[in-house]
C-alpha cells in the first residue's frame, strides 16, 4: 500500500514528498491524481535497514543449506519436513518490513523469526554432521554487499564476523536456545519523528483536526503517548552490534552514553580491517599505522564460547573502548537480570551504571534458560545501559527497548600500548 512504500524510502526522500503532497494539497489537486503519487520500492526496506537484509539474506542462506541437505540425505523424510516448516515460519513477512503495525521495531517478531530460522538450522546439522564433533569457518559475502564477511559454527555456536565495519560481530546464535543475541536495533532517523517533535512541543491534540464528514486514515492519525519522547529520539552512525572498537581521548561518562554524544579520536567502526583465518580463530588488522590494533578472536569447538584479545598502539594517550549490544528482549523482569564478580545483587537488564572496575559480568535468563559469562582483563571500567527507539505503530509514537549496550573502556598510554582480553560463554541452563 502507498504508505508502505513511503516508509521505504530514505528518510530524507520521504519528507520531501510529504512536502510535495502538501504542496499538491494546497493547490487542490492532489485527490484526483494521488493514484499517481507515490513512494519507494518494497525492498529499499532491506538498504534502509540493515536489519532486515540480515534477516532476509540468513533465511536465503538457511534455504540454500536446506536444499544441499535434502538432495543429499532425501531419506531423512520427516525431520527434512519439520525443518521445511520452520523455514516457512521464517518466512512471515511481518518483521522484514516497518508499518503502522510495528513490524521491524518489535523485537520480538524479529526473535520469531531467528527462532524459526535456528530451529530449522539445528534440524539440518543434526542431519548434516549427524552428531559428530565439527567445526567450520566460512568467508562468504552473506550480507551480499560485495565484500566477505567470516562466519564461524558448531553445533551451539554461530558467529558472524564482519571485518568490513571493524571486525564487528554482527549475528550471534545459541542454537540450543534458538537466540540470536545479536537481534538488536540500529536507531535511524525516521520521516515521522519530525511530526512526534511537533506535537510534543505543541502539546495539542495527537488527531489531526478533520474537515467536516472527512475520516482520516490510520496513517494520517498520530498520537504520543509518552512526553518523553523526545529524550529518545537519538540516532546511530553504526549499526547496534557487537565489538565495536573506539580509540577516544576522554573518559566516557553514562551522561555521554546516554545522550549518544561522544566524540572519537579515531573512528573505527566504519573501517575495513585486514584479516586472516587460521583452522580455530580469525586474526583481524587495522591497516593504517595510528593506531595499530590488532583483534583476535579464538573459537573453542562444539562450545559456544570464544575469546577476543587486542593488542593496541596508539601514537598518544586515551582510552580503548569495545562496545557490545546484547539484545535481551525483555528490560525488567525478576528472572532476567545481570550481577557483576559474583555478587548477590541483582539489576534488571535496563540499568544504567558505571562500574569503576570489574572482572567479569553475568547476564541470566531464567525463563529463557540462558547464562552468558563475560570475563575482562585489566583495568577496565564498564558502562551499562539500555537501548530505545522510537517509532509509530497503531497506538501512536512509542518507544520500545531493543538492546542493552555494554562498553567497556580501558585507558592506554603512548608507546606503551595495551593488550587484553574479553571471553564470553553461553550457557543452557534449566528454565525456572
């Protein structure tokens, strides 16, 4: 429908059709030719969001895995079949898309649909590998952007390395709990947040005023719900994954975080990096010399558990800093939470904290069944806090949790260089 492909369109494009309807409204001629205004093209959804390409180029690379399997092992009838339907569940349009209805915002329909996918994927090892012991690492342009990026597997573990923006991980799945904890949300500057800003600085009616005997459509109707709003309507210069590098020359604060406002000594994420692929782990490089980093991610086979070390150089003094997004899909709730060194208290996975220093860090779901362990060396201070954007649905502006961002900073000094470490483990754990 026309809106849809309005909300295609990037977000500049959109406002200035919305002006060009409204210069043709003025005039009185929009009625009779409005068949003939209109907007983008269904899959500029997957260019605008590289959220949804993911989704839609795993589902494509799922279904290219199921047809090796089948033609392969075609007497596996039945569990070939219950793969098949998980892969149709995946293919379940809501989610790769964003509506009036929420689609791609809610992150729980994008989590059915790594669902689905994982569900299929673990019936089709089961068949390919038939329970042995194995181990793949893979260079394949996945994101079919025409650059490789390096996905590494086991039968609990895939991860999804990107060394085109930084030798980010991008996609991390725990198939035994079918969870991609890399089902996070970048926060994009929308067409319609301009509107949300008009009304809450207004503070007027959310409905637009309507001609006598007109009905506005649900897309001309909008409503805020949340004064706030505006405190959230921050946007991303990189996509919300995991082991984002930043070199800066001052200390964050959660205030910065908070705000989204720091500035970079040297912008990292957006950086092509060198790599090499041994038999167990991935060496990455940043090519130039200031500074000279190097990452190394190491895989432990049939566990889902690595480690990352970097070794860094700078050519002055400032702080290293990763970043990790976690997508946790529920904020607060008493049997999600995380504790740091092992401690007794427990904070819900929307907190805000700075920890001065740490040694590692638990995050526990309880009704999912999962544990994930992060240990850290040296002398690194964590950050901790959640994720929001905003966007329209039916109900009106509203904001939603997606992530919650972890940074963890270590400070560096000139021609002394730092080296650590971060290793993180995924645990199955019973569901309470």
């Amino acid at each position: 429908y026309s809106e849809m492909m309005e909300w295609a369109m990037p977000t500049e494009g959109f406002l200035r059709l919305e002006s060009f309807k409204e210069h043709l409204k003025k005039r009185e001629i929009f009625e009779p030719y409005r068949d003939f205004v209109r907007g983008g093209f269904w899959r500029n959804f997957l260019v605008k969001y590289q959220e949804s390409n993911n989704l839609q180029k795993k589902m494509y690379s799922l279904y290219n895995y199921f047809v090796k399997v089948a033609e392969n092992f075609p007497f596996e009838k039945y569990a070939l079949q219950e793969a098949r339907d998980n892969l149709l569940k995946a293919q379940c349009n809501c989610a790769y898309w964003h509506g009036i209805f929420g689609g791609l915002y809610l992150n729980f329909l994008r989590h059915a649909l790594y669902e689905n996918m994982l569900s299929c994927e673990r019936i089709l090892d089961k068949i390919f590998y038939q329970q042995r012991r194995w181990f793949t690492i893979e260079e394949m342009d996945f994101l079919k952007e025409g650059f490789p990026q390096i996905i590494v597997k086991n039968r609990d573990l895939n991860c999804y390395i990107d060394p085109n923006h930084g030798g980010s991980v991008f996609e991390l799945d725990h198939k035994p709990i079918q969870f991609n904890f890399m089902n996070t949300m970048t926060r994009y500057c929308e067409g319609y947040h301009e509107k949300i800003r008009e009304l809450l600085e207004n503070r007027e009616s959310s409905q637009k005023a309507k001609k006598e005997g007109e009905i506005s459509s649900i897309h001309e109707q909008m409503q805020v719900k949340d004064c706030s709003l505006t405190d959230y309507l921050q946007y991303d210069k990189y996509r919300k994954v995991s082991f984002i590098d930043h070199f800066l020359s001052k200390s964050l604060t959660i205030e910065q975080l908070k705000k989204n406002e720091w500035k970079e000594k040297e912008t990292l994420y957006d950086k092509k990096y060198d790599y090499a692929v041994f038999t167990q782990d991935v060496e990455l490089f940043y090519p130039a010399r200031n500074p000279w980093l190097r990452k190394h991610y190491y895989f432990t086979p049939d566990k889902a558990c690595f480690m990352v070390k970097w070794s860094v150089n700078p050519p002055s003094s400032g702080y290293f800093v990763t970043e990790l997004n976690l997508a946790l899909m529920v904020e607060n709730a008493p049997d999600r939470y995380l504790v740091f060194d092992d401690s007794d208290r427990r904070y819900p996975y929307n907190v805000q904290i700075e920890k001065e220093s740490a040694e590692n860090m638990v995050l526990c779901d309880e009704y999912l069944g999962y544990r994930i362990e992060l240990a850290f060396s040296g002398n690194v201070k964590v950050f901790v806090l959640p994720v929001y954007t905003v966007s329209l649905s039916e109900a009106g502006g509203e904001k939603n949790y997606q992530n919650t961002s972890i940074f963890l900073q270590w400070p560096v000094k000139k021609r002394e260089g730092l080296k650590i470490t971060t290793t993180m483990k995924i645990n199955k754990t019973n569901k309470e």
